[in-house]
C-alpha cells in the first residue's frame, strides 16, 4: 500500500443550522442554533488504502463522507486532494475524481430511468463514442449481463443488483477515491458477501482509495486497512484495523467492539447512557458522561490525539500513563 497522501483533512467543521436569526431575533439577542455534526476533524487517507469509518448513529460518518465526495462543502477547515487544497474554483474537477455509493441503491437511483440511461448520464465526462462501450464494460466488471439489465428499470431488480448498478455508476469514469456509505448493510447476508468481495476485487484491480463507512466491526475488520472511530463529531481513535480492534485504547472503541456478538461470548456490554446531543454536546471530552474512566481532566479540557504505538487516540487516560512511566 502506498504511502502517498489521497486525502488530508485539517480542523475539519460541519455546522448546520436548525434556528435562523432574522431581525426579530437579533433584536432579542437570540443565537442561532446549529448541530455540530462535525467538530474540529484531521486525519489522512493514504492512496490505494481502505479507510474504515466506524461509530454510532449520529457520530458524523455519512457526513464526513459527502463532504470528501464533494456533496456537501465544510463550514470551516481545510481540505486536501493530492496535495491541492479543495477550493470552490477546483471543486468541479476534484468532483471528476471521486464518487460515493450510498446505503440503500433504491432510493440513489432515478426510477423513472433505465439502468443502461443512468450509466451514461454517469459516463458523460467521457467521449461520447466510448460511453456505450463503457457501460457494457463496467457491467461486466460489477458482475451484471448488459443484455439482460440495460432495458430495465430500477424496480424490476433486486437489491443486491440495484447495488451492482450504484458501483458501476461510481467507477464507470475510473474515479481515484470512492466513498462508500454502509453500501450491504440494506442487503441480505449472502449478498452482501457478494458485494465486500467485489468491492475488494475492483479495489485491487484498480487501485482505488476506500472510505467504507460503517456500523459493523465484523465488516470493518474484513475490508479495510486503517479505521477511524467517530464519536459524537470528533474522531477518538485512528489506526491500523487488526491493531484497533485486538487492542483498543479508546475507552468509547473498547465498547464498540464489546457490543459485537461471537459465538464464544454470551455477555455484551455496549457504552452505557445516551448519545449526546450535537447542539449542546457535552465539554471537554464529549465521551465523559458515558466513560467508566472518566477523570476531573475529561469534563475541563478537550484530550488531543496522542500517538501511541503507530496509532492516535484522543483520551486523557493515554497521558496519564505516559506520565506515571
């Protein structure tokens, strides 16, 4: 896997606002209210690499996601591709180069379209005399018939097809990086077998960079090289995959993956208490209302990503360690 940087993202911040500040509010002296989906995010993808993105509902993953696809531009912060900083006059030809594939492909496809109309609007930075010849190619590469798929409609396949169709659509202009949002998890289980082993194969063949965003640790561990943890907006812990998971030092992954059932273990124990609200998160350490080992340091100062065995991990229980060495 090579070491170049695909991606960079320093301070990243997502707010969207849910109470508007009109005359009348200003003249009150009301705030507008946001939700801060995102919160002061820096990490880097490598090209060629699986990220993983793992957390809870609501811990900002898809949004992180569409912001690096392009749909969703950032509140603050700065973004990177391939070293050229992300800006609104380069964003239609970074766009050229990345893709997303959504969680449920029913509702990411036009239903009033035919499958071989989606893939060439989606083919349409190619020539046009090569679009014909690239859908029928990609067809193929995804594991669909061209014949018996093209002339229909959307409704009249299944939905680990309808997944087939989304990835054709995302590498039909051979995109350099793909964000892939929870893309089996509406699927059966052996059909989502079919699609992380597609996934993998068109990976190495083509050498496109992953963020596969995810819910299950099974899944994460199976196809992606790092993964991030999310939490709340923040990120708490990034790291090689089979080392996060074997041997988590967040104390918020340490539940994660003590919520996930194996056949040898009976007893799960998920993070205790609820998920914070991202209007009004809780200061400091935004896990310290849920943590067992929380200190007077996590309610008074945010901890900042320590690096610690080729890894980093935001908890301040990483510094008092270092400190008692």
């Amino acid at each position: 896997m090579s070491k170049d940087v695909i991606y960079e993202v320093r301070h990243l911040k997502k707010y969207f606002e849910i109470k508007k500040v009109g005359l009348i509010e200003k003249i009150l002296r009301e705030k507008p209210i946001y939700v801060k989906a995102l919160d002061d995010i820096s990490l880097e993808i490598y090209s060629g690499e699986v990220l993983g993105v793992v957390g809870e509902s609501g811990s900002g993953k898809t949004t992180l996601g569409r912001i690096l696809a392009t749909l969703d531009l950032p509140t603050s912060g700065e973004i990177y591709f391939k070293g050229e900083k992300v800006t609104k006059e380069n964003l239609s030809k970074i766009r050229g180069k990345v893709q997303m594939v959504f969680q449920n492909p029913a509702s990411s496809l036009d239903p009033r379209m035919k499958i071989l109309d989606i893939l060439l609007e989606a083919s349409r930075r190619l020539p046009k005399e090569e679009r014909l010849k690239a859908v029928r190619n990609t067809l193929e590469e995804v594991g669909l018939d061209y014949e018996y798929v093209a002339n229909k409609y959307p409704r009249e396949l299944s939905g680990g097809q309808l997944q087939r169709v989304a990835i054709a659509r995302a590498i039909i202009t051979s995109p350099e990086f793909i964000v892939l949002d929870e893309p089996t998890s509406a699927l059966d289980v052996s059909v989502q077998a079919q699609i992380l082993n597609l996934l993998v194969k068109l990976q190495k063949e083509k050498n496109i960079t992953y963020m596969f965003i995810t819910h299950n640790i099974s899944v994460a561990k199976f196809i992606s090289d790092r993964v991030a943890v999310l939490y709340a907006g923040k990120l708490v812990e990034i790291g090689q995959v089979e080392e996060v998971i074997s041997s988590p030092k967040h104390p918020y992954t340490q539940s994660l993956i003590s919520s996930v059932p194996t056949l040898s273990k009976k007893a799960l124990t998920p993070p205790s208490g609820e998920v914070p609200s991202l209007i009004n998160p809780p200061p400091a350490c935004r896990f310290n209302p849920r943590c067992p080992y929380v200190m007077d340091i996590c309610k008074k100062e945010e901890p900042p990503l320590f690096e610690i065995g080729g890894r980093k991990v935001a908890c301040w229980l990483l510094d008092q360690k270092s400190q008692k060495q």
